[in-house]
C-alpha cells in the first residue's frame, strides 16, 4: 500500500464576499439598506429605523421624506420572522405621525396589518401591529376598513393576551372603533362586553381607565346595557366606588354608571344593593370638583325617568345638589344646574329647590363670569318656572328680572334661549309682566329675535307673545324696533318659528298704531303668502292675517270683499276697491299724494268736525316765535270764518286789510310739521245725525233696516228700474266730483248719485253709528250688498226662538225691501 499524501485544502471560491460588520450613522444610507436583498442587513436596518423613530415626530417626519414608509410596509409580510417583527417595531412606531398616517391609507397596509392579529403570533408582532392600528382608527376611513376586514372580532379576541402592552394597544383600537354607532353594535354582537369587564381587575391604571372609557361609550345602546347589567358591571363599578386607593378612577366610573342607570332595572339593582346612597354620598363627601362633576351629572340623566325621580326626591337630593351650588368650580356649577332643571321637571321638586332657598342660589349664578355657568343656571330657572307662578316669583324677589333681561344679550345662543322662556313664565303675572317690561326688555328681545339659532328663536317670540299683550309693552316694542325682524321671521323655513311668530304677530296686533307698523313692514304681504300655501298655512298664520285686518278695515275690505256686522267702522275708513294679487294697501294720506287719475275713486268716512281752536292775545311780555305767528293767524283768520262772524265784502276786505297793516311776518315751511288729516264730510256727518233721529226711535227691527235703506236710496239719487241704469250717469257725475275737488278721494257725503257699491257702503256705516246690525259684501262688476239677519216666524213653544235667516237689502231698485238671501231676486240683486 503506499503512503498516504495528505490531500491540501480547497481555495475559497472567488465569487463570495467575506462578511463585513454593518455601521452607519447616516440615515439616508439605512433607508436604502431597507431594500437589501439579505435578511440580516434587513433586520439592522429595521432595528435601527424603529430605534430612531422612537426619539420623536421630527425623526419620523424625516423617515417618511427619505421613503422609509414604503419599504417598510412591504416588509411587515416577509417570510423572515426577524425582519416581519423588527418592521413591524419600525412602522407602529412611525403610525404616530399624521403624515405617514396618510400615506399608510394609500398604501393600503391594513388588511397586512390585521392578517397577523393572530395569538400565535409573536408577541412583538402583535404588540407594534396593534400599536398601528391604534393609531390609524382614528381616521374614520381606516375605521370602515377594519370594521370590513373584521378587525374589530380580532381586537376582542386580543383583550385576553396575557400582554399587557397588547391589550393596551388593542384596547385603544377598540375605544377608536366604538366612537361610531356600527361598532358599537358589531361589540355587541361579538359579545366584547364580557371581556372588558374583566380588564377592571387590571393592575394597570392606563388599561382600566381605557376600559372605562370605552365602556362609558359603548353603554350608550341599550342592549349593551343590558348585557352590563347582566354580567354583573354594575358591582364591578360600585366594588371600584368602594376602594378609595382607586380614587383616580372614581370619575370614570360615575360616567358609566350615569349610562347605565338609565335603564329602569339597573336602577332597581342598584337602589336594592344599597349602591344609590353610595352615589348620592359621593355628592356631599366627594372634595375633587371632577368626582363632583360626574356625580352631579349621573343624578342629571337618573332625574330624567319619573320613577328614577321618585327615589332620589325621597333620598333629599335637591337638598345636596343646592349646596353644591356654592363649590367655587364651574364644572361642579355647572354639572348641578343641569341636574336641578332634569330634577324641576317635576313639581315636587320645584317645591323643594325653593324652600331649600335653592332659586335665589341659582339666580346669583347668572351673574357668573363663567359662560357655561350663566347658561346652565337659566337653564336651571326656566325648569324651576314651568308652570310655577311661585317660582316666578321668587325668581323676581331675588332681583333676578335685571340679570335675566340682560341674558337676553349673551353671546351665547343658549343663555338666552333660556333668559326668554324664564321670562315668559314670569310673564305669567301682571305684576312681574310690568316689572320685565320697565326693565327694557323690548329692547333687549332685538338680538335674540334675530339669532341663527332656531331654539332661541322659538323662546324669543314666545317671551315676545307673553310680554306684548299689555300696551305698555307694545308701545315699547314699536320703539325698539322690535317689529322689523319679527316681520321677517314671518318667512322663517322653521315650522316652530313661524308658527311662534305668526302668534306674536296676532298678540302684538292689538292697537291700530302697532298693526299700521306692521303692515308698513310688509306683514300682510307675508301673511297672505303663508296663507296660500297648503303647506306653510296653519291656524297661527290666519289668525295673525285676521287679527291685523281687524285693526284696519279699510285694507281688510279691500282684501277680502267682505265686512261682518261686528266689524265696525269708524271715521277714517276708506274703499280704495278691491285688492289686487301682490298689491299693498296704501293708506288715505298716501293715496292723497296721487295725482287725479281715471281709476276707480276712493270712498273717504269722516264725520268729525274740525276742532275748535281758541286763540287768545299773547301777554305783553311775550313774544311769539315768526312760525307761532304764522299759524296763529291762520288759525284766527279759519276761526273768523268757521264762526260766521264776517258780515260782507266790506267786513272781509276791513278784515284783509288789517291783517296786510301788521308787520310781515317771517315765512316758514311747515310742509315737514303739519300732519294729513282727513277733510271733515260736513254731509255726511247730517246724515249721520238724522239717521240717528228719526231711525234709532224705530223699535222693529225690520222697519229700522227698510227705513235706513230708503235713507241712503235718498241721499244717493232715489231708487232706480232695473232697466233704466244706463240712464243714470253715476260715473260721470263721480268724475266731475273728482275734478271739482282735484283728488282721487271723495267723501261719500258729496256723492249724490250712487249706484250698488256707494249705496251699500253707505248704509254699512250708517248701520255702524246708529247701532243696526249688517254686513258689507264687494261682488263683481261694481256690485256691492248688505245683508241682516232676520228671525221669522213664531216659537214654536215658549223659550224656543227659530234661528235668524239671512237677507240682502235693496238699496237701489225698490229702496227698502228685504231679499231672503239666495233666493232668485237676490241672486238677481248681487249678479248682472
């Protein structure tokens, strides 16, 4: 055998590189490693990017310009266990970042992301994987894409890893999702309650108090209240109440259960396991104004259930919740203000706030420098004033009118949404009405009645409606400048706010100077509007339209052809004709201004003499100012005349030239200080007054409506055939009257020839004065009619009075004579 050579080693091969230890400190060169193809420069560099990311936003912001997003993205899907863990380090930690939020949404990462929610997976996948998450569901789309890709059944399932940093994570994922109403639901019905129960034995703060918080959400559904309730929540939280060393968790735990105890069963559960009283002593013992607050604002929504109510009345609580009126913390100020108005819902405890002196608290509160606290304490009155007058009143003897009224001026919408409905139940009372109104409220009602805000709106027009109906307070309204928007809140698109102020409208039309504003201000215009749209009509809208036409008949009959006998006329009335579509009413001083023109003339009412006006010398030291002079003479010179004392032409020119002796006077335009006044009928005034001689003696009432009729059949050129109408030239003799007085308007006392609308009209007014009863009908084609009401016939038995039939007077064809009314004369009578 030969000898054995020993064989020699074999040269390593020229294509391998040896390996070479990687360091860099430039950033921008880990980046680009992120795209090796070898693992292991993979995981350094994944591992070194986590590291920097962690040090701050700025270091993440920096990452995301250089392109580390990207590669890192794809890398949480290596087949690599090292390199999908490190990446994922890499990227939950970069998900912080707003912007690089925004571009893992266009990347698409998350159904990547949940394909390793997984508890087999590696405990640091899972921790950064729900730390990603944690992030992005705070984006409301990213949340629509993991509620799709059942991220939600996931995260529950998570809740049990013995990770705590997971939970946490997961958690927080969960507290993200269930902020809208689907995943609220979808816990439920994945049964997530159970779980999250069991993280309030955590011994980790930041997991229960993520737990509470989203329990706090979640048990807004009732089902999951249900669900609560059975898994035994509710000894959960009161265990927590009971453990001061939990003290940090304490308000938490109020919120849920101020979710939770709106469910009547809970709140049995509760009264029987004694926990209510430890509820209620957390209101009197409780020294944090946050515990304070989450208390108070538990009581607030049990108030809400009568029943609930019941149990805490007994319990005293309007006696707690009053002294914790004077904690110096808004939020506790503010938190029992809204309770003492949940509790106020009921009368009981109306009763109870103000024996407990609770009102004159409250009202001190509206002079807070806090504007969360102002609101909630008129918040709190307006519950303590419903349908209370001693509540009304005790507000007004705690001097709160002042503050109220200045409420009305808060920036705050709300605040004085609530100052107006206090008052409005104050203004109950006469006397705490008078109070309101000398306080300037009109004035103060301006602003509100103006707000973009629909509820103050509402409130502002029902104080309005409360506070216009003494006279005082619409002559205050006028001067405020109320009118204005409350006319344009007429066209409010808001059903409640129309309605409130078509009611306002109707109250402030009381007296002739308001509705002349109003009308001015277009309010009929609105109102006939309303009225003819099937949709925006209501019985607020018609009355108001009623109400403003009853205080101007003139405008009423031109609007709707019709006078009832209980509109009454007085002087100053006038037919201008009948209303066109969109036409506005013009008064008589403005038809005054017209030139005579050749349409219809207008029918003037005045039967009141001029007033008599004594001059008298002026003393000696004296001096009269050139426009006091100046009317003075008039005055003497119209006296004179009016009196009949000039005895001639030569009395007149002795008169004339004493007048031209004195020294001349300075002249002044008076056009701008004297007012239009209607001139005095001197006729119709006569007829007023023989009317009332020989007709009001008549005691038939028949005969007195046939003896008027042939009293205006008289005076407007005695009854005319049938046939014969065309002869009689009642329109030319209108025209020569029109030009004889160059004016559109005539006094129906100089019209001697009237045919159906003159004669009708004036015997309606001469029916007004003298007390006969009639209506006043406009047809067509200048027709015009009167009917009365006639009772024919005998009773049928003693007390029994057959009802009145209606009848049509004939005032021009055969003066006198009653026309049962639709029968064919008539008819005939009202139709050519």
């Amino acid at each position: 055998m030969g000898k054995k050579v020993k064989k020699e080693s074999e040269p390593p091969p020229q294509d391998v590189f040896d390996p070479l230890p990687i360091q860099s400190q430039k950033v921008a060169t880990v980046v680009l490693m992120l795209n090796s193809p070898e693992e292991e420069v993979l995981v350094k560099a994944c591992e070194a990017i986590h590291n920097y990311a962690e040090k701050g936003d700025e270091n993440r912001s920096s990452l995301l310009g250089l392109g580390a997003v990207e590669p890192l993205s794809l890398l949480i899907s290596h087949e690599d266990k090292l390199v999908r863990r490190n990446a994922f380090m890499a990227l939950g930690v970069m998900a912080a970042n707003s912007d690089v939020k925004i571009l893992l949404k266009k990347l698409d990462v998350i159904p990547s992301v949940i394909g390793k929610l997984s508890l087999e997976e590696d405990p640091v996948v899972l921790e950064f994987a729900t730390l990603c998450l944690a992030s992005l569901s705070m984006d409301f789309s990213c949340k629509v894409q993991i509620a799709e890709q059942e991220g939600l059944a996931l995260l529950i399932q998570l809740l049990s890893s013995l990770d705590p940093d997971i939970k946490k994570n997961s958690l927080e994922s969960i507290y993200n999702l269930v902020q809208d109403l689907p995943s609220r639901m979808a816990l439920q019905r994945l049964n997530g309650v159970p779980p999250l129960l069991e993280l309030l034995g955590s011994e980790f703060p930041v997991i229960q108090q993520l737990t509470l918080s989203t329990l706090a959400t979640v048990t807004m559904d009732t089902d999951t209240r249900v669900t609560f309730r059975e898994e035994r929540g509710l000894e959960k939280l009161m265990d927590i109440l009971c453990q001061k060393e939990l003290s940090d968790l304490h308000a938490e735990v109020l919120q849920v259960m101020s979710n939770v105890l709106e469910d009547r069963e809970s709140l049995q559960l509760i009264r029987d396991t004694g926990g209510l009283q430890t509820l209620l002593q957390f209101i009197s013992t409780a020294t944090l104004p946050g515990l304070q607050t989450h208390a108070v604002k538990a009581i607030a929504k049990l108030a809400q259930s009568s029943e609930n109510h019941r149990l805490l009345h007994e319990q005293d609580t309007e006696r707690s919740l009053v002294e914790l009126l004077s904690v110096d913390s808004a939020s506790v100020r503010t938190a029992t203000c809204h309770a003492i108005a949940a509790m106020s819902l009921n009368l009981s405890s109306q009763d109870a706030f103000r024996h407990q002196d609770g009102i004159h608290a409250v009202v001190q509160l509206l002079g807070s420098e806090a504007g969360e606290v102002r609101q909630a304490a008129a918040q709190a009155l307006a519950s303590l004033t419903r349908r209370n007058p001693l509540n009304a009143h005790a507000v007004y003897e705690a001097e709160g009118v002042e503050a109220l009224v200045q409420q009305l001026r808060d920036i705050c919408p709300g605040t004085a949404a609530h100052a107006a409905a206090v008052l409005t139940n104050m203004a109950e009372q006469e006397v705490l009405r008078v109070s309101i109104l000398s306080r300037g409220v009109m004035a103060a009602l301006v602003e509100p009645l103006q707000s973009a805000d629909t509820h103050t709106l509402v409130q502002a027009t029902q104080a309005l409606s409360a506070l216009a109906s003494q006279a005082e307070g619409r002559a205050d309204l006028r001067n405020a400048g109320v009118l204005g928007p409350l006319v344009k809140l007429l066209r409010s698109n808001h059903k409640d706010v129309r309605r409130n102020a078509c009611w306002a409208t109707s109250v402030c039309a009381n007296d002739e100077l308001t509705v002349m504003e109003m009308c001015k201000l277009g309010a009929l215009d609105v109102l006939q509007e309303i009225n003819g749209s099937a949709n925006r009509r209501n019985q607020f809208s018609e009355r108001a339209f009623q109400s403003l036409l009853s205080f101007n008949l003139s405008l009423k009959y031109s609007l709707t052809n019709t006078l009832a006998s209980t509109d009454i006329t007085t002087d100053g009335f006038y037919d201008p004709g009948q209303a066109r579509a969109g036409q506005s009413g013009l008064t008589l001083e403005d038809l005054s201004k017209q030139p005579v023109n050749q349409r219809r003339p207008v029918i003037a009412i005045n039967a009141k003499p001029p007033e008599t006006v004594s001059i008298q010398e002026p003393e000696e030291s004296q001096q009269d100012s050139p426009t006091e002079a100046l009317t003075a003479s008039v005055l003497s010179a119209k006296a004179y005349i009016s009196k009949g004392k000039g005895k001639g032409r030569k009395e007149d020119e002795k008169l004339r030239d004493e007048e031209e002796s004195k020294p001349p006077l300075e002249v002044v335009d008076m056009d701008t200080e004297k007012q239009w006044m209607l001139p005095y009928d001197a006729a119709f005034h006569s007829l007023v007054t023989k009317a009332t001689n020989t007709i009001g003696i008549i005691h038939e009432e028949s005969e007195q409506y046939s003896a008027l009729a042939r009293l205006v059949s008289e005076a407007m050129g005695g009854p005319v055939e049938v046939d014969r109408q065309h002869d009689f030239l009642w329109e030319l003799h209108l025209s020569e009257l029109r030009y004889e007085l160059q004016s559109n308007i005539i006094p129906i006392g100089r019209i001697r020839k009237g045919t159906y609308y003159h004669r009708a009209l004036l015997y309606k007014v001469l029916a007004d004065r003298i007390g006969v009863s009639c209506s006043l009908v406009r047809g067509e084609y200048n027709r015009a009619w009167n009917e009365v009401l006639l009772y024919i016939g005998m009773p049928c038995y003693p007390g029994c009075q057959p009802p009145p039939t209606a009848h049509l007077v004939d005032l021009l064809h055969q003066p006198g004579k009653l026309l049962r009314a639709n029968t064919p004369q008539a008819i005939q009578y009202q139709t050519i």
